[in-house]
C-alpha cells in the first residue's frame, strides 16, 4: 500500500515534501482504522503486541514513560535532546510568533483557555481561517501580490491544526491511571533507602508549573531550539 501510494504520488510528479506530508496522513489513516489516535501509539502497541507474542514462557515487563520532558535536577536542570511529545506545540507556538531573537525579548499576551474541541475549531475559523481566506482571494484579485505572505500564513496555520489533531486525543483524556505499584515501590524504597533525595521519583515532590516555566522551557529554548 505504502509503496503504490508513494509511486502513485512521483508519477503525478509532487514534490518530496508533499510526499512525506501524504505519507505522514496515511500513517495517521491506518492507524485509525485500528482504534489508535495517531503512529506514534500505534506504533508502539505494535512492538509490545509483537513482544508479549513472542515472548513463550520468558517473564516480560514493559516499562514506558509517560512524558519525556527535560532533567529535573540531574545532570543540571533543563537539559534535553531533541523535540519531544508536547514540545512539538511549544516549539511550534515560537516558530509561528517568532518570539526568538538573538539579544532580544518578546511578550507574550495572556493564552485563551478553551474547554473544547469545538470551541478551538470555533476560534481558528473566526482568528486565524476567515482572514486567512480573506487574504487568498485578495491575493487572487491582486495578481498574487500577497503570495508570500499568504503562504507563510497558511504554512503556519496548517502546522497549528496538524499538533491539534495529534495531540487532541491527550488533551481531553479521562483516563485513571493505576499507580498502586509505583507508590508500594516508594515506600519500600523510603524505608530501605539513605539516599532517597537523590533518587526521589516520587512527582508529587514536583512544583510541576514552576519545572515548566523555569526549567523546562527555558531549557528547550537553550539546547533544543538554540
């Protein structure tokens, strides 16, 4: 399927980039057709279904961590290899506003909470679809004077809409997670341990809004988006 799409889309003649974004689109189609959000989850439920397959009578433990964001304390605070998880928005946020310059600072205005898909798709169409669409008919009318711009807008505008979509199924998830085990392990740790500040896993030791402004995104923007 994968290769048909992929000749299907050379012999139209489009270009490479449009080919990974049409392969990234059809990743996200057969991954929906089997009941998971995105190829990144359904992915990974590949490897642990293939491994408890093929695992016979061997003991198995899959251990995968919730979050990969950047250090905590150890080795020093905000250090982080490459864009993760929900850094792709906050990657994505400074790419489309520009707030990085070199020797200089931005503001950023207060964020609009919105409690539901619908209102967010309900804000884009009024903020950001309607002019955009505006601005592409007086492109047309104008004889493509503001192509440019119109197409850096709708780069931007789709690259919002694209994170959305695939981090929507996090965003307004409801699930309970069982921990029991997790926190049996820290007690016995605690009880049996002298160094527990400095192997404290333990996330409600956490001041999780101070680690993202402080820590984390600072972090991001210098080692990741430097």
């Amino acid at each position: 399927m994968v290769k048909e799409k992929i000749n299907e889309l050379k012999l139209e003649g489009v270009p490479e980039k449009e080919i990974t974004s049409a392969m990234k689109d059809l990743g996200i189609e057969r991954a929906r057709l089997f009941g998971w959000p995105n190829t990144y989850v359904f992915t990974k439920a590949m490897g642990e279904m293939l491994l408890m397959n093929r695992k016979d009578n061997l003991p198995l433990v899959i251990i995968r961590p919730t979050m990969v964001a950047s250090t905590y304390k150890e080795p020093f605070p905000g250090w982080i290899e490459g864009v993760r998880t929900i850094d792709s928005i906050i990657a994505g946020y400074v790419s489309i506003h520009g707030l990085i310059r070199r020797g200089s600072q931005s503001e950023i205005g207060k964020g609009i909470a919105l409690t539901s898909m619908s209102k967010f798709y309900m804000y884009m169409a009024l903020r950001f679809l309607l002019p955009l669409k505006a601005l592409q008919l007086l492109n047309m009318l104008l004889f493509k004077t503001y192509q440019d711009l119109y197409t850096a807008l709708d780069r931007k505008v789709k690259l919002v809409m694209r994170l959305v979509d695939l981090y929507k199924p996090y965003v307004f998830f409801e699930g309970i997670f069982d921990d029991i085990n997790t926190e049996k392990l820290r007690i016995i740790f605690k009880e049996s341990c002298h160094e527990t500040n400095i192997f404290d896993f333990d996330p409600a030791n956490i001041d999780w809004e101070d680690y993202m402004i402080n820590v984390h995104i600072p972090g991001l923007v210098k080692y990741v988006m430097k």
